[in-house]
C-alpha cells in the first residue's frame, strides 16, 4: 500500500511489486549545497542525478519516500513527443526552441533506457514499441497525420489499419493507430527508486520525510526550510508538479492537477495473456478521456484513465475502467480477479506543453507533462540539471518562459467535472 495515501489511491501494484527503495533519512540542522532540489519525482530525481554526475553539490528534499507522488504511481508506459503534434509545438515555441523541444521529447525514451542500462536499474524496463488506437473515425484522421509529421522528422512510426492494430492489441475496438518504435514500458516506482539510488552512488543527498515548508531569499542564494532543518543553496529547483502547493504559490496556480486511476488482474492465464498486446507494447487511445493499457512481465492486464476528486468517485471510476476491460478483452475470463486499484495525480497545463519557468533569480521549475512524465519529466530533469550548471538560457533544449498562473485558477475543480462530463458524452456518441 501507498503509505500516507487514501485507500481508494493506495491499493498500489507497483509499491506492492518494487524493489526497495535507499535510504533517504530526513534532513537534520542546516547544510549547504550549490543547488537544492524540492520534489523526489522524475523530474527531481534525474536533475540530481545529473548534477551529481557533474560533481555539483545537490541535496534534494522529498516530503514522502522517492516517487511517492505520480513517478511511483503512473501506467509506466515511456512515450516519445508531448501531447501536441510536432507541428504544433514548433508553432507554439517558435522554430527554434520547437525543433529543440521535439527533439528532446521525441529522444526522451533513449535517455530512460539509457539511464536503466547505465546504472543497472531493475525496472522491468520493455522497449517494444507504444501503439496509440483510434476507437473513431476522428482519431483515424488524428492519427494519420500524427503519423506523417513524425515520418517527415525521420522518427520510427507506421500506421496501423484495422486488422493490423485489432492484431497488435488483442480486440476489435479500434479502427486503426499508430505504432512508434522508440517508446517503451517499466516498472514506474522501481525505476524512480532506481534513479534515487543512482544519484546517492553519484553523490547527491536525499531526504525523505522532509517536505519543503517555506522558501527565503538567503543573501545571494535561497534558504528552504523543513521541519528539522534547512538548505542554503545559490540555485533551487521546484520539482513538485501535480503536487505542487503553496511553497511557490503561482506555480500551483499554473497546474490543473487531476485525479488518473489504474486497476491491476491477477496474472492472466497463457493463452489469454498471448492475446493481448503479444508483441508487449504499451498502448493508450486517443479517446478525449484516454483509456491506458498494457501487460506487465508476469502477465497482469493494468489498465487505467481518468479518476475523481472524491473517494466515492475514484471507486466508480475504477469499477468503470474493470468493466471496460472485459467489454475491450472479451477472451478475460468472466471470473477474473482484479487485485489491485490506485491513482495519483497528473498535472496539465493550459497549452497541453510543459513548462520551464525562473520566476526569480536561482529559483527555476519544471512542470507540466500532460501524461507523457516518465520519459519527458526524465529530460526536463537533464535540462534543469543544464541550468543550474550554468548553461545559457539561449542554449537550453527547452526554453524559459513566464509563469502564467491560470486565470480563475479556484474554479478549475468545477469547470473539470463538466469538462469531464461533456467529453464522455462525446466519446459515447463517436464525434
């Protein structure tokens, strides 16, 4: 179970299954360091990782254990590119930081598995590939475009049609997709605890139990408070994403964190496990409630989408997604058991693109994956590592803009559930 989670969110396959973690003891008195990291999710934890690799002094401050948040909780599924097309982020940045932005989000999986190869990180780590279905006729039209600028780039992607794609998944939902070569799947807390082990060998300091409780300017520097202690550093990373809260207030109000849940089968049986996903892709639809999908190494179907904010809400989202998979599986036997069910929070931006923002001198964050962090949270930790080792701004592969909290911020919980409302609706009528 999730430790200090509630219990609808805490039933988790992946804390169940993971090696364990480092020890990572709370921070004690005042130390100092060249740069101080506030967050032990991806984002954090690759930053430190880089740092320390570069011989920066790094101590990084984690109010749970490393990836108790959305890095040890999510579908495990390393996806290349951002949740818009390449065309529209270079639209969106501009030529220059676009191709750039494409570039690190397209080649994001080659530094995860990279990183699990370099640094032994036993993560179940699968690279075979992540097909993206189409359950109408909208989604085809999406895909296939989605398709032609990837190839224009030179990626690794095919289009798949309705026997193929009906093949390669194991059910005849959908009427075609895509299929991109550079993606892949793992064990999602594993590899965050993986990556808080290598950072440790590398040099960095890892504190856990030790949430971030006030930030202050410290002469040139920053102080960030914890409850027994503080770190004094010239430069802070935020790393904190969709548990972002009131330590650096505008960076919450830029996040729409919400709710994604996932349930987990007892391991299938061989022949209905050969069935589905054969090939041992990962896959999520383009559905505008996207559903998620895969196996894991011994044969359980995980397959999750969008929660709740209450715990009678995350139930029936979970009871819905159970009832989903036996109607997309009918070769699930009617009597199987379903073991596990958790969540955790995914933060979304207004753009649907992440963001790299230095709201004050020495003080930068990252934020903002829209679904795609494992591979993307990852890079922006390599890029947040190039920062604060001194790389120019201009020479970032990811540019720095403003924060720009959301405007109405307060109502954004309310305007959610009829969001949600209204594209189920539509995913229901195909349009």
């Amino acid at each position: 179970m999730i430790p200090d989670e509630i219990e609808p969110l805490a039933n988790s396959l992946w804390t169940a299954t993971a090696p364990p973690g480092p020890s990572c003891p709370p921070l004690e008195g005042e130390v100092e360091a060249e740069v101080a990291i506030v967050g032990g999710g991806y984002t954090g934890l690759s930053a430190a990782l880089h740092l320390a690799e570069r011989r920066v002094s790094v101590v990084l401050l984690e109010a749970h254990e490393p990836g108790w948040g959305a890095s040890g909780r999510n579908g495990g599924q390393v996806i290349p590119g951002l949740k818009e097309d390449p065309d529209a982020v270079e639209r969106i940045l501009g030529p220059t930081f676009g191709r750039r932005a494409v570039r690190l989000s397209g080649e994001a999986p080659d530094l995860v598995f990279d990183l699990v190869a370099r640094h032994g990180i036993a993560c179940g780590a699968v690279r075979a590939g992540w097909i993206q279905p189409a359950p109408d006729e909208a989604g085809v039209a999406l895909q296939r475009e989605r398709v032609r600028q990837w190839e224009r780039r030179g990626a690794p992607v095919a289009w798949l049609d309705r026997g193929a794609v009906s093949a390669a998944l194991g059910t005849g939902l959908y009427l075609g997709g895509l299929l991109d070569r550079r993606a892949g799947s793992l064990q999602p807390l594993a590899y965050a605890r993986g990556l808080a082990a290598a950072a440790i060998r590398a040099g960095a300091r890892i504190c856990g139990r030790s949430p971030a409780l006030r930030l202050e300017r410290a002469g040139a520097g920053w102080r960030v408070r914890s409850p027994r202690g503080a770190v004094r550093a010239r430069t802070v990373l935020l790393c904190t994403n969709g548990y972002s809260d009131g330590l650096l207030p505008g960076l919450a109000r830029a996040l729409v964190p919400v709710v994604s849940v996932q349930v987990a089968s007892a391991p299938l049986s061989e022949n209905v496990r050969r069935s589905i996903l054969p090939g041992g892709e990962a896959a999520s639809d383009t559905r505008r409630l996207l559903v998620y999908f895969r196996l894991d190494p011994e044969g359980r179907l995980v397959i999750g989408g969008r929660g709740a904010a209450s715990e009678r809400g995350v139930r029936a989202a979970q009871a819905r997604l159970r009832r989903l998979a036996q109607r997309m599986f009918p070769q699930l036997p009617d009597d199987l058991v379903w073991e596990r069910a958790w969540g955790g929070r995914v933060a979304l931006t207004e753009n649907h693109l992440p963001f790299l923002v230095e709201p004050a001198p020495g003080l930068v964050a990252a934020a903002g994956y829209n679904g795609r962090g494992v591979a993307m949270a990852t890079a922006m930790g390599r890029v947040l590592a190039d920062k604060a080792s001194g790389v120019p701004d201009d020479e970032l592969d990811f540019p720095l803009t403003r924060l720009r909290p959301i405007p109405f911020h307060a109502l954004h919980r309310p305007a959610m559930a009829l969001a949600v409302a209204a594209k189920a609706v539509r995913d229901r009528l195909g349009f």
